[in-house]
C-alpha cells in the first residue's frame, strides 16, 4: 500500500495517536498484505476477532476486496473508534464492528482472522478459541492467525519487552497472559479437522511472529 493511501486511511480517526499507530502499522506490518493475498479472490465473508479499531477492513476495502467484514472486539473505545472511521469511508453497508467477548462470536461462515489476540487471553481460554473460529470456517474459508509463539530466542524477549510497554500506556488493558506454543496452536486446529502451516511474519520488526494459516481438508 502506498504512502498516499495509508495516509487516507489514517485520516479517517480523530486521535492523534491512533492516527500514528495507523500509519505505522500499515508502513511496517506485513500481516495486513499477507490477509489480503488469502482471501483475494473469493467472496466470502470476513469475520475479524479482536478487529481493535477496524484497521484489517480498511486495509482490504482500500485494496479494492469487497466482501462483507464483521469485526468484534471486547475495547468498546476501539469499536466506537473503528465504527466512526468505517462512517468516513462510506462503508457502513460492507464493514461492521461489533463490542462483543470473543466467547460471543456471532453466527458468521467464511474467513476468520485472529491476528494478535490469543497471548492475550489465559492457556485455558485460547484452545476452546480456536475450536470456535474453526466452527466459523466457510468449506473454502480460511484461518488466519499471526501470533508471537513462545520459543527460547531473543526475538520472543523483544516481544515481551514490548507488551510490558503496551500493558503500562493502557492501549492493552491487562496485557499478555500466555505466549502458546507452535505445539500449542497446532493441536486444537487439527483436532477440528484443519490442515495448518505455521511460518515466520516478522517484516521489518523484531518480534517472535508466525503466520498460521488453517484450512478446511478436502
């Protein structure tokens, strides 16, 4: 995405601060690219859990990827943040942000996303999780997750380093809880039938990230 468009995107929020961290996520994190080669070419809808302000929907719609997108997040000030944003774009009839608990998942098929958000919930909530968004799949839909996995390098001390400093300036309340393990994400994906291929997505930061990327087998 180009400079002129991330700044457009941008402009859509109020905050000063999240207008920086808009432009920052969208120039340095390659997750957002990533979703978008995915579910190119399929009309399936898009359901974001823990979506924050919405920033994954902009990024597709931008791009040019029309189908629906439901976000859901339990931040309602980053649901109103995003709700306003999407009113700025002129996408109220393709893109909806929802204040829900991710155990309050709504009855959606297609793809699903859950970028960033399991190290933040406690180990025995992020299995039963992942079922769930596995429950959510369309037959030819795919779930999409990049999450820091818990591994002796210095990648995944930077990682650390960095939540300390999201959980002290309030952007995440409560901060991280439980970094899983590759082991860990893989077992209950498979349990549900998934094919998963796990691989690095760390771009230009220096953060212990994976791409998971689950399928329904054929």
């Amino acid at each position: 995405m180009d400079r002129r468009s991330r700044q457009r995107i941008a402009r859509l929020y109020d905050s000063y601060l999240q207008r920086g961290y808009v432009r920052g996520k969208l120039a340095g994190d390659p997750v957002y690219a990533a979703t978008a080669t995915l579910v190119a070419g399929t009309t399936l809808p898009l359901l974001d859990i823990g979506c924050g302000i919405g920033l994954l929907g902009l990024y597709l719609h931008a791009l040019g990827h029309a189908q629906p997108y439901l976000g859901v997040d339990h931040d309602a000030r980053k649901i109103a943040a995003g709700q306003q944003a999407v009113q700025r774009a002129g996408l109220g009839a393709l893109m909806r942000l929802r204040h829900a608990d991710v155990a309050e998942l709504p009855p959606m098929h297609g793809h699903v996303a859950l970028l960033d958000v399991l190290h933040y919930l406690p180990a025995a909530r992020q299995s039963p999780l992942l079922q769930e968004a596995a429950r959510h799949l369309a037959p030819e839909g795919c779930l999409i997750i990049r999450n820091v996995l818990r591994e002796p390098n210095w990648r995944f001390h930077a990682t650390r380093v960095e939540e300390f400093f999201l959980r002290t300036s309030g952007w995440i309340p409560g901060g991280a809880q439980h970094y899983p393990s590759a082991d860990e994400l893989r077992a209950p994906l498979q349990d549900a039938g998934l094919h998963v291929r796990i691989e690095p997505l760390r771009g230009r930061t220096p953060f212990n990230s994976y791409l998971i990327v689950a399928r329904p087998h054929h």
